[in-house]
C-alpha cells in the first residue's frame, strides 16, 4: 500500500482461466479508472493456471491505489473438481467465489467479480453497502426477466420467484455471515445430491442464500442488450455475456464502450483479432447451445424429480409425518385418560356397592 492515507481498503477477487484474461484487463482498467481514489483497492486473481506472460499484461491494467495478487488454487480445489457440474463454456474457476470467504477468514466482506464486466461507476459505492444479515448483495438476472423459458425454470425447477433470482456475476459477499451459517458446507452437501447444470454455481447460491439478499437496481449489473424498460443514465455496470459478447459480434449493445477501454490495455490487439477469427461454425454452435440451454430448462421445470419438487415432496413428507405423529401422541394420550377415569369409576362404584 502507498503511502498515501486511505479511507479503507477494499478486497476484490476475480477467478479466470487463461482464455478471460483479456477480459479481465478490460474490466480492471474501467474499474480503477472510475473508482474512488479515496479507496486502496486489494485485487485477487483466483486460478488454476495463469501464465506470468499472461498475468503481466492483465496486471498493466493495475493503477497506483491497487494492488494485484494471483493465487493459484489448483491445489486447494483438487479435492472437489471431480463434483464440480461443468458445461460447455464453463470451467471449475466458475466455483471458486463459493469458497472466498473460507480461504479469507480476514474479510469480513468482499466482493466478487466477473471478468466480462465494464464498469462505469464507482465500485467503492457496491461495497460500502450494508448487508445487515443478509448472506450476500446482488443484481436481479436480467435473462429471467426477459426469457421465459428461464424464468419458468427458476421458479419451476429451483423454487426462487424469477424477481428474486440473482446474478452470481456481481455479488457484495459477507463473508463473515458465510462462516458463521456454514455456507460452503452447505453448498458442497448440494453440491453432492443435486446437479445443476444450466447455470451451475449461480443456482446453488440462489438457493443457498434465498430470501438473505440484498439487492441493487439493476443498472449495476446490465445485460449488454437493449432493454426498452431501462434508462441508460442509470448504467454502472455493463456485463458481456451469453451472446452479446464484443469480442465476438459486431453491433452489441454498449460495445463502442468496450473499445474505447479495450485500446488502453495491452489486450487491443489480441481481442481484436478474437472477433475477427471468431468463425460463422463458431456463431452457429452459440445459437445451437442458446436452444439447447432452453430445452433444458423447459425439461428441467418439468421433471418431477428436480430440486424443487424434490424438497416440497420431502417437507409435505415430513409434514405428514408430524402431524400423524402428534395425532398419535394425542390419541395415546387421550387413551390413558380414558383408561385412568375409567379405573377411577370402578373404584368408585366398588366403594359405592
């Protein structure tokens, strides 16, 4: 830390394999240009492997109230990567913000960050938030809202209302609530008897920690689409992703503003040349796994034995159990009582005789 007198340090983690290292570059350098200089920034980069070449160009992106560390964690993941739900473009990386707090136990709060953001606004405002005793601070998917067909999954499949469920891209952790409710625990118990496998590691912690979020307006995390329902004077955070990728499509939404952030990193050059590779066989697998993505959740909603219905068949199970339970101590309780006043009227008619 310089030897400048901050107002607090502010801890940030990101997980990234090799292939969203450019990203990454692009999503600090919007990050630490607009954040508050008042704030020292403490930036952790979780991985499996990051190559030094590639971990110099991302750290160029770094500025004088920041510093950046990576932390390989293959070691430490080891243990779970063979129960890890992993599909098309996700890699384990994608878990690793469940365990942050675990590996961290000096924070008491963190953030936790995609690297296909672009931020526009002071990240310093997101973690100076209270949470209170809610186990986390998120943004609503924009997706859910919009599709229908995740929308009926989420609340179909996972039991959260569409209108709650969270984007797992941009999230303020409290990582001391995490500890001390044994949230990692809980996850890898979920992990082991449910598989999620249409958004992975976002829909175990929205059904971890539902009905404990915070949330921000939306124009903290926004979907690189156009959203009649939105004002772009409330635009803070841009995210890239599914298909509304720049460095993959030409026409995106906010994507002029991707460039302009993308030519101040060592990254312009290689970024460029990603959309310009990125073939038409490439566009058409994207559609094909857009579709299948779809199907999956209409199947998924409908399956009878998916989490949801699962754990409503348990809870009327266990139901159904206490109260016959209690039918039965009430019953045995009331054959005593019958038995004992009948014993009582025999004595008394015996006295009476």
């Amino acid at each position: 830390m310089k030897n400048k007198l901050y107002k607090g340090e502010i801890p940030i983690f990101f997980a990234v394999d090799y292939k969203y290292a450019p990203m990454l570059g692009v999503t600090l350098k919007s990050m630490l240009k607009n954040a508050s200089k008042d704030y020292f920034y403490k930036i952790y980069v979780l991985t499996t492997s990051l190559s030094e070449d590639l971990q110099e160009k991302v750290a160029a992106s770094c500025a004088d109230n920041a510093s950046i560390e990576f932390i390989s964690l293959k070691e430490k993941m080891d243990a779970y990567s063979n129960m890890f739900h992993l599909r098309d473009y996700y890699s384990q990386e994608t878990y690793f913000r469940l365990f942050i707090a675990s590996l961290y136990p000096e924070y008491d709060k963190v953030l936790y960050l995609d690297s296909d953001l672009l931020i526009l606004d002071d990240i310093s405002k997101m973690y100076n938030a209270e949470l209170g005793d809610n186990l986390l601070g998120a943004i609503v998917e924009e997706t859910v809202l919009t599709i229908n067909e995740f929308g009926e999954y989420v609340e179909k499949a996972l039991g959260v209302k569409r209108q709650n469920y969270f984007n797992a891209g941009i999230i303020l952790i409290n990582a001391k609530k995490y500890r001390e409710e044994k949230v990692q625990e809980k996850f890898v118990k979920l992990l082991n008897r449910f598989p999620f496998n249409i958004d992975q590691d976002q829909a175990y912690l929205n059904v971890l920690c539902k009905d404990r979020v915070h949330y921000f307006d939306l124009g903290w995390n926004k979907t690189s689409f156009d959203n009649p329902a939105f004002d772009d004077k409330d635009l803070k955070i841009v995210h890239y992703k599914m298909m509304w990728r720049p460095w993959k499509y030409d026409g995106i939404t906010y994507g002029d503003m991707f460039w302009e952030y993308a030519d101040q990193t060592p990254f312009a050059d290689t970024l460029r040349q990603m959309k310009e590779t990125y073939s038409e066989e490439e566009k058409a697998k994207d559609k094909v796994l857009i579709g299948h993505m779809m199907k999956m959740c209409v199947e998924q909603a409908n399956d009878f034995n998916n989490y949801w219905n699962t754990i409503r068949r348990e809870r009327i199970g266990a139901g159904l159990l206490e109260f016959f339970g209690t039918a039965a101590n009430s019953a045995a309780k009331l054959a005593k009582d019958a038995f004992s006043s009948s014993v009582e009227g025999v004595k008394t008619l015996l006295r009476l005789a």
